[in-house]
C-alpha cells in the first residue's frame, strides 16, 4: 500500500522541480508613437526560470496589422529572449489594444497559453468632425460645414484646403487658435459626383500633415417600394437622410 | 436565531466569493479588452443577404486577404490605407443603403473598428457588423 502513495508523490514532486516556466518581464507595454510615425514596435521580454525546456508551438496576433517574430524556437533553462510585435499604424488613430496569444509545450496549461497586450495610443493631430459631408441629387446646395480642432501637441496656426473638383467651393472660417469650419457648397446638385478635399497644416513647417474630408452628391433616394426589404428581425433601420430634406419620391 | 442565519448566509456568500476574486485576480491579464459588439449593431449573414442590392459590403481586412478572396461586390477598407480607400468607397455609397462590414471572424477586431469610424467620423448611419464575419460567409456560401 505504500509503495503506490510513495510512486505518486514522489512523480508529482518530480513534475513540480521540472517545471518549464517562462518568465515574462512585462505582458502589457503601452507605446505612444509620435505623429508620423509608422510603426510602433513592443519588445516582450522573457527568461525560462524553469529546469526544462521551453518550445513555442504558435505565436499569433488578433490583428493583420501586428507581425510578430520570436527569436528562437527553444528556450532552454536560464535562458533570456524577446518576442518582438511590430504594430503597422497605417491610417489608424486613438487607442489601438493588440493582443498576441503565445502557446508553449508547457505541461501547465495556465503557463502554456500567454496573452502579451500591445496598446498604442496614435494622437489624433486634427480632429475632423464629420469627414464625409453628402448631399443627395437634385438636394438644394446648402452650405455644410466641418469642425477642426487641433490636437494640444499639434500645434497648428493655419490651415489651407484645395479641391480637385470645380463643384464644390469651399471656404475656411477660423476660431478659436487652433480651431477652424470649413463650409463646403456644391455649386450643383443635378447629378452623382464626388471630391475629395485636401487639408493641410502649417506645422510641422518641414513637413505639413495632410488631412482629406469627403463630400459627395450620392445617387437619388429610391422610392420606398423600390427599396431592399428588411426582415422582421432585423436591426432597426434608420431613415439616413435628414427629416428636413424631402426624398426625391415625395418632391 | 434569525440573526445567526443571515449571519451564516454572509459567511458562506463571503467564502464562495473568494475563489471568484482569486480568479478574477490570477487571470486579470487574460480580460477581454473589448466590450461586445452591441446586437444592434451586427447582422447576420441571412439578413444581411436578404438586404439585396440594399446593402453594401465592407471588407475591413488586410489587402492581401481582400485580394485572396472576398464577397463579390465587397469593397476593400481597412485602417491601413483608410484615407485612399475611404474616397474609393463613398462614390458607391448612398443614404438608403445598409452598410454590412465583416473581417476574418467574429473575434476579430477590424470590422468593428471601420464600423466605428463610418459611424463616428463619416457620420454614415445603418452600419452593421457581420456576425461570424468572412468565416461566417463562407459557410453559408459553400
């Protein structure tokens, strides 16, 4: 009878001294890139404080955007690495949470599976509200208008805007410092056309920063029996077009 | 008596509560960093087909992927070129259609993401979260 109880423990107290274990220094690193940049990239740091080897079966990011790179396949016992997550800004801004999930062949599951968090915050260095102005054909040509706002370290003075299309007049009223509307008016509302509006900066001086708003005249609202059906179950709809603007069906 | 039994009651709430924080504590690390995608906003594959030529489909993943395979007529943006896609995608959009977004899976985070943005910076209403996104698709469409 002692022999079997004396066999478990001493296996259980064999497993327990040849633990593999890797020891994270950091699992959240918070980056903040300056405007421009365009990546941002978090150093995972780790040692193996256990007595075995360590493989790592995957290391997978929740995103396209992130590119991971372990610097070796086995970790032996002692040893120090890195896994590097590279983080492609891209066009993106405000808070960017990425996680990287790292299998090992660690018998203990709650070590074998860790989650490393790369969180970037992008500065959003001017404000835009809305980008996208739109009015539907035949619509009447009223003036919409775009709020911007400098970010504090994005210290703008003066802003210019040009458009490749001679629909749309568009003109820049300042505000407070750091602050601007820009009205745009199409000159025609007749038929389905777009532009884009590029914004640009007066800082920083070597490099100006580009920003580009959106306005369209978008195709007429069909009838309402011409439109796709919506199933009972489906999310509620929204009308998109203004209350005070008439569809071209009930003009 | 009475007093003893809620007593008592505390003590056992106080004791089943401790493995909870224990938990929640040992795995603070592993918390989901986002809420759920609220049910309004997503959309089924189903419902979304039924939508017709009503609704217009965004394929909020990396070029490559977009240019691997997609829902035909789905139009490619993604944060990585948003300002060059975005001028791409608003001549085909108009204000009766329903924009249906989708990415790889229902874990990933890139279609919610655009949806956010058509949302907050374009101001465009009726936009969608596919349920199950790309993968979602694509078993109903084999």
């Amino acid at each position: 009878m002692k022999t079997p109880i004396l066999t478990f423990t001493l296996s259980i107290l064999l497993a327990v001294a040849a633990r593999a274990e890797l020891k994270w220094e950091q699992n959240i690193i918070e980056l903040h890139p300056s405007a421009g940049d365009k990546q941002a990239v978090a150093h995972f740091k780790y040692e193996n404080v256990g007595k075995t080897a360590v493989h790592f079966k995957s290391v997978k990011a929740s995103c396209g955007c992130t590119a991971t790179q372990t610097q070796k396949e086995v970790v032996n016992p002692g040893e120090k690495g890195e896994v590097t997550a590279t983080f492609n800004i891209g066009d993106r801004t405000g808070q960017q949470v990425k996680t990287i999930t790292v299998q090992t062949d660690d018998p203990n599951p709650t070590q074998a599976t860790m989650i490393l968090t790369l969180k970037a915050n992008i500065a959003q260095a001017l404000e835009i509200k809305p980008t996208f102005v739109y009015w539907t054909s035949g619509e009447e040509p009223k003036t919409k208008k775009i709020s911007l706002k400098a970010a504090k370290e994005f210290p703008a003075k003066d802003i210019t805007i040009k458009s490749n299309s001679q629909n749309f007049e568009s003109k820049i009223v300042p505000g407070k410092p750091g602050e601007w509307t820009v009205e745009v008016t199409p000159k025609d509302t007749s038929h389905p056309m777009g532009t884009a509006l590029l914004i640009q900066t007066d800082y920083p001086k070597e490099a100006p920063k580009s920003f580009y708003v959106n306005a369209q005249i978008t195709n007429p609202m069909p009838p309402p029996m011409l439109r796709a059906p919506v199933q009972s179950n489906a999310p509620a709809v929204k009308t998109a077009t203004p209350a005070a603007i008439p569809s071209p069906a009930a003009r | 008596m009475k007093f003893r039994a809620v007593g008592e009651a505390f003590v056992i709430l106080a004791l089943a509560c401790l493995p909870a924080i224990g938990e929640g504590f040992y795995f603070r690390d592993k918390a989901s960093w986002q809420s759920p995608i609220p049910e309004s906003e997503l959309v089924t594959v189903d419902q979304a087909r039924a939508w017709g030529s009503g609704a217009i489909w965004v394929d909020a993943r990396p070029d490559n992927e977009f240019a691997a395979d997609h829902v035909p007529g789905a139009f490619s943006l993604n944060e990585d070129r948003w300002n060059e896609l975005l001028r791409q995608f608003l001549p085909n959009w108009s204000p009766d259609k329903k924009v249906v977004v989708y990415c790889s899976a229902q874990s990933c985070n890139a279609a919610r993401d655009v949806a956010k943005r058509l949302r907050d910076e374009a101001q465009l209403k009726d936009v969608f979260v596919l349920k199950g996104g790309w993968e979602e698709w694509g078993k109903k469409n084999r």
